[in-house]
C-alpha cells in the first residue's frame, strides 16, 4: 500500500491571510493574495522523492459562508499547481471539506464526517489512493489537523508548534513540532525507514 503525506493548505503550503473583519488568519480571497510559502515547493517535491503521495487535506467553508464560489476554488488549485509546477513539485491529489454547521448556503450546511478535526477526508483518500494511513503522516498548522491526523491513525507535525502553546487537550498533541512544511519533512526523514530516490 501507499504511504502518503496529507497537508492542510492555508499556513501550511500558502500564506493564510489575516481577516481584520473576524480578527483571525483565513483562506485567501483573491488570486492576487495567494502565494505559496518559502520552501513549501521544495517541501512538496522531498515528499514525492522519499516515496510518499503529497495529498492535499484541507477545510473549505468558503463558499458555504459565501466569501468565494466553486468557479473561485477551482482557480486557486490551478494557481497552486502551476506554481509547485514550476519547481518540479507535484500534488498527487487533492481532498476539500466545503461544508460548514453554520453556512449561509444550505446544500453545504452539515455536521459531515470530512470537515477536521474529524477524520473522514483522510479516510478517503485512503480508500481512493489505496493509503496505508498508520503508515502516513499529517502536517497542519492547528491542533484540528493533529486531531484529524491523530483520529485516521497516522503520525502528526504541528506546523509552528515550537512557537505555539502546546495544546492541554491529549487528543492534539502531535508527535512532532516543526517551523516550516520544509521543516516537518526532514522530521519525516529522521524518523528513518525512508530511501530517497535517487535523481
């Protein structure tokens, strides 16, 4: 079976963007603010020459709220993959959670199974990918993706946990901490196992 690295997106390959409106860090709105993150594309492409699928695990409620549309989402994967594109870096699938318990739009309002911390988009890339998840890891920037990782029986980084308070919550304490995805990868290649391709 696949072994796989599942990524949140926002804060962890691109830049989250402040929201002064809801005071917290959110998805980019605009094709002009999205960029990806210093050394995510190195990052994205370690992944794919030490033997793992890069697998993109990430909630979406941007158009149950209303801020975007599908037509907006699909633009933003487009941007993404031509840019990892341009540094020989490569996504091997990509999983969004669009619903949200509150949204503004009714087809997406749910308490579902895919939105983290539960586990469900990883599940299913499992099945789809044929992903041996206690083989795998989950890299995130909040303790819902440790708890989603965790959940789905995978190793787990907590991306900027060296700077964060670490959470009280046993069931959010990841394995690793990191500074950076390029960081969290070369955790990955510690923890031995792991034969590079050679170039």
């Amino acid at each position: 079976m696949n072994r796989a690295v599942f990524l949140d997106r926002d804060g962890v390959i691109n830049a989250a963007i402040y929201n002064p409106v809801e005071g917290k860090l959110d998805s980019p709105y605009s094709l002009e603010d999205f960029r990806l993150l210093a050394g995510a594309a190195q990052a994205v492409r370690a992944i794919s020459e030490m033997g793992f699928l890069a697998v993109v695990v990430s909630n979406q409620p941007g158009i149950a709220k209303g801020k975007c549309d599908y037509s907006f989402l699909e633009a933003v994967n487009a941007r993404l993959r031509r840019h990892l594109t341009q540094e020989a870096a490569f996504l091997d699938a990509i999983y969004y959670c669009l619903h949200h318990p509150h949204a503004q739009v009714k087809a997406l309002r749910a308490e579902c199974d895919c939105r983290k911390p539960k586990p469900g988009l990883l599940r299913r890339a499992a099945q789809d990918l044929g992903i041996d998840l206690a083989r795998s890891y989950m890299v995130g920037d909040s303790p819902t993706d440790v708890q989603a990782g965790l959940a789905a029986g995978c190793r787990t980084i907590l991306i900027d946990g060296e700077r964060r308070p670490q959470p009280a919550d046993s069931a959010a304490t990841p394995h690793h901490t990191a500074s950076d995805l390029l960081a969290a990868v070369e955790a990955i290649k510690r923890e031995g196992g792991i034969v590079w391709r050679s170039s």
